[in-house]
C-alpha cells in the first residue's frame, strides 16, 4: 500500500494492488475512516488554545467551532512546525519552556535558563542553537535619574539577573551590593526602588507553524 502525503492515509494504487493483502487493505480503510472522521473533528475557538509541542504540517486544518458573523471558517498550516505559544512580557518562564516571538519570525526558541520576561520584547536572534539572553541594556550609573521601567545591570559585567525601576529617582552616590538582594526581591538604592529579576537565556531550536485564517463568514 501507498501512503498520502497530508493525512498519512494507506491506500491501494495500481502499481501497489497485486501486492496488496485484502485483509490488511480493509483494515487499513477502516482506519483511514478514523482518521478521516478526527480530522474532520478538529476544531478550536482560537489559535492561541492549541497545546504546544505538536508538529502541524503544511495544509493541516483546523475548524473554528464558534463562527460568527465577520469570522472565519477556520485556520489552515502555510508553514509546517512546531506550534508554540507567543512571548509574554512580565512572565516566569521554565527551563524546557517553548515560545514564538510576539513578532513572528518564524522561529521556535525554548527557555534554557529559566527566570522572568521583560517589559519588552527581546531581540529574538535567528541563528539555529545560538543562546542569547532575554534582556539587554545598561550597566548601572551613580546619581542618574531613572524612571520607571529603566533596566540596568551592574557594572561588573554580570547579565545573570536584571533590575528594573519601580519608582523613579536617582541612584545613590555608590553602587548597591546587588548580590545581596534576594531574586524577585525589591530594594532602595538613593530614591530609586528596584526589583531583581533573573535573566532568561533563549535558544532557537526549530520552526514554528504558521495558522493563517481562511473562508470569511459574511
């Protein structure tokens, strides 16, 4: 028997028939019929519900189960990978974790140091297997006035862990002992209050699958 490419069903051609048992063929069709009838039971309200680390291939569809007026049908696969939730600001994330940036890509990236969003997206490198961290900026300055949402770093060099302004103000004269701060932990230094979070490592490890919308509902 022959497979199909998009739904991997065994079929019985001309060139595979006389080679083909008639009890496995009828066996076979009948699961072609479970198959089929999954497929056609596939159906979801929104992209964003689909559990991650399933591989969708080109052409795969899904079925909106709640079409309304100015909707659509449902979704079909333009680009085949792995479906992975988007990037979240302000979010723990776990080693082993798998994301897709906010602005798609096309790239899968999964968490390999574990630690704590930023405010802002990252700069989502696209180089397969190379490992970046999730928060860059600058290294922390004496008697300068930050506002909220400033991210500073000390000026030993260490990207470990981040520090981000919750109440705006100016530094002290001399550098906090940040290593003395507890993660997740907020601490004065001048008039200025920051909060220690711990620095997310990403690394690319694939392609993420592309949804796109189809049959609008008028």
């Amino acid at each position: 028997m022959e497979t199909t490419d998009q739904l991997e069903l065994n079929i019985t051609t001309e060139s595979s028939f006389s080679e083909d048992d008639i009890k496995q063929t009828i066996v076979s069709y009948g699961d072609n019929f479970k198959k089929i009838e999954q497929y056609m039971k596939n159906s979801i309200s929104d992209i964003e519900d689909l559990n991650d680390n399933k591989l969708y291939k080109i052409g795969h569809i899904l079925w909106n189960k709640t079409p309304v007026i100015n909707s659509f049908v449902g979704w079909v696969v333009t680009r085949e990978g792995i479906q992975a939730k988007k990037w979240l600001p302000n979010k723990n994330y776990s080693i082993g974790n798998l994301i897709k940036p906010s602005v798609d890509n096309g790239g899968l990236y999964e968490c390999v140091v574990d630690g704590k969003s930023s405010t802002t997206p990252p700069t989502f490198l696209n180089t397969l297997n190379q490992e970046f961290y999730e928060v860059t900026g600058s290294v922390w300055r004496n008697e300068f006035n930050y506002e909220v949402g400033s991210l500073v770093f000390p000026t030993n060099g260490s990207k470990t862990h981040y520090y981000i302004c919750e109440t705006a103000g100016y530094s002290s004269p001399t550098e906090p002992e940040w290593s003395s701060v507890q993660n997740d932990t907020a601490f004065i230094d001048g008039s200025v209050v920051w909060r220690k979070a711990k620095n997310i490592i990403w690394k690319k490890v694939g392609t993420n699958c592309e949804f796109r919308p189809f049959g609008k509902i008028e």
